[in-house]
C-alpha cells in the first residue's frame, strides 16, 4: 500500500549524519513538526470503549508524570529553540491536572521564531469546563476540541460507561461562552453503539454553532476491540449524511497540514449551515502532511501515533542535560520518524501504549 508521500510504507533509516544543521524537526522525508501535542496526564474521568476496557488501565505512578517545571521546560525548548508553533494539551483528560491554567499561561508567554505566541488549544472530554473554561481562556487557550460521541444521553452512557452526558454539553457551551471558538466537537463512530448517530450529531453541532470532527476508530484501543473489516470508514459516514443534508466539499488546498477533510453544509428545514470534517486516519491517511509532534505525561518523545518506539527525555532532564541537548535528541528523534502509519501493512504492529497513554 502507498501513503500520501507517495512511496511504499517501509523503515525508515537513521543516519544522524545526513541530517542538516537546522533547529526545527525536520525528518527525512522533507516534513517539519511544528505542531507539539502535550499530554498532562494519563488519567480520566471515563471509560470510553474506543479508549479503554470497562475496568479502566494502570495509570502512571505520580513519581514518573512529569512535573509543571518539566513541562514548562520542555514547551520552552520545543518553542524556543525546535520551531513549535503550535501546542495542544491533551491527557488522558488534560482537565484532571489541576495546574493546567499554569502551563497554558506559561506557554502562552512565549514568543515563536515568527514574533507570535504559541496557538494554543486543548482536546478534551469537557466534564470541567464549565468550571474552567474562563479561567483557560483568561490563561491563554484560544480553542478546544470536545469528545462527543453521542447525541443522546443514553448512547453517551453506553460509549463512555459513565452517565455523564448533560455535563459534557454544558462544559461545551461554557466554552463557546468563554470564547473558546471555534468549538469543535470530535465524534468516533463503532459498529452497534453509534453508527446510526452521524445525522444527529451533525444536526446537534450544526444548531449551537459547532463543528463536528468525525474520526474514523483507529487502532489504539482495548485489545481485539479493533477490527478494519468493521471500522465504520470516511465513505460510510458521508453515505449515511448524504440522504439528510446538502453537502459541497472543501478544496483540499485549504487543508493544509490539518488532518481533517472538509464539507460545506448548506442549511436546511431543521438545522442552520455550517461545515464539518471527517478525520480518516485509515482509510486516506495524510502522512505526507503531518507537522506534529507528541509528548507523552511520562516524558517520552514519540514522532507518531503509532510509533513503535520513544525517546526518553524524563530522564535527561533528571540527570543534568542541558536544553540543548534536549533539543538535539528532539531533532534526531523526529529525523527517525517514519514515512506513514503503516495501519495497513502487513507487519503492522499495534501500538502496546493505549491511546490514553499517548495522548490525543
């Protein structure tokens, strides 16, 4: 199978030597990460079975989570000497880290390499947000991205195993109230829980000024609770919008390095105009264009997703490195990153973190 660059999936070899003298994280196939998603934690408030078995998973001891300096420290050299221009806080559930306010303020202070600050956003369940949202935004978060799974409270209850629906609607709410726009609302749709909910969803977004994400199930959950026979695709969900509203697609030279394809939504009898964007990580992955970066709540550098191995930073920084060599183990890191996924190559090997270890 090919991927977006348009070469055949294989390991990608690290030289060290042939990398050029540049700050950013450039790799070997010409991409630079920009874009840093930080998880803050590995805890959360729900069990969603995309995400975790029912009994939940074994959290990270408090003494391996990296500390609010850490964090700061590794925002600082990401922004100030690698070109993050980006930085997403995720968990986990990033609204279970209570000094959450504080990094989004430190990372708000600094300066990128263009004389801006950082663009700062959070994906999040929204559970605390109505408790929060202001004070984020006050610290300097622009813009969330809300798991929302279900339009209604009892598909809610059967996808996250927690009865906690009208919370997540309010904390969205409190979000766009706060100026947290544009509201983005992510939807993951699994054969016999919610595969029938895309039209409602898509209403439920549409009528309170949202956008809705849908995103194809990827590998990274329970184990056997992925199947690519019975992912529900790209093309299934625009099948099963089509028949319920007009729909204009979005060039695709406006996407960008965004992972999300787009459609117009003209308005209808029932529902005011709007866009939305399917996620399809599987089925048209866009490898070719991504610009990120991850670290994860214990401190490990990861190029993908999916990547099959991590550079530890933790450590360094526990035992006297320098920012600088921080940063250079950064760019050698990303330098190895490899040319796609590979969700769909025979050798494929499943991710052993699961996706709340990683971080969104």
């Amino acid at each position: 199978m090919s991927i977006a660059l348009n070469m055949p999936l294989m390991q990608a070899r690290l030289d060290p030597a042939k990398r050029p003298d540049v700050p950013v994280l450039l790799d070997q196939f010409g991409r630079v990460a920009r874009d840093l998603r930080i998880s803050v934690t590995d805890r959360c408030n729900l069990r969603c079975q995309y995400c975790m078995p029912a009994e939940g998973v074994e959290f990270s001891s408090p003494d391996r989570i990296l500390t609010d300096d850490e964090i700061k420290r590794m925002i600082h050299i990401g922004v100030q000497q690698c070109g993050i221009e980006k930085i997403r806080f995720t968990g986990g559930e990033p609204l279970m880290r209570r000094s959450l306010e504080e990094l989004v303020s430190y990372a708000a202070s600094l300066c990128t390499w263009k004389g801006t600050r950082p663009d700062l956003s959070m994906t999040t369940n929204g559970l605390g947000l109505t408790h929060r949202a202001e004070a984020l935004a006050r610290a300097g978060l622009q813009r969330v991205n809300i798991s929302m799974d279900s339009a209604t409270r009892q598909g809610y209850r059967m996808m996250t195993r927690r009865d906690r629906f009208d919370d997540a609607v309010q904390g969205a709410a409190a979000a766009a109230q706060a100026g947290l726009r544009p509201v983005k609302l992510n939807a993951l749709l699994m054969p016999g829980v919610n595969e029938d909910q895309a039209p409602e969803l898509l209403r439920h977004a549409l009528r309170n000024g949202y956008e809705l994400r849908f995103i194809e199930f990827m590998p990274l959950g329970p184990r056997g609770s992925w199947k690519c026979e019975d992912m529900i695709t790209r093309d299934d969900i625009l099948d099963t919008l089509r028949p319920h509203f007009d729909l204009a697609h979005r060039s695709d030279r406006e996407r960008g390095a965004s992972p999300a394809e787009e459609w117009d939504v003209m308005s209808g009898a029932d529902h005011p105009g709007g866009r939305f964007g399917i996620i399809a990580s599987v089925t048209r992955p866009f490898c070719g264009e991504c610009d990120r970066t991850r670290l994860t709540a214990d401190g490990n550098i990861r190029t993908c997703l999916f990547a099959r191995s991590e550079t530890d930073v933790r450590t360094m920084m526990r035992t006297g490195a320098t920012d600088e060599d921080i940063a250079q183990t950064w760019r050698l890191a990303m330098w190895g990153k490899q040319p796609g996924h590979g969700i769909n190559d025979p050798d494929f090997l499943k991710p052993r973190r699961p996706m709340s270890a990683i971080g969104g």
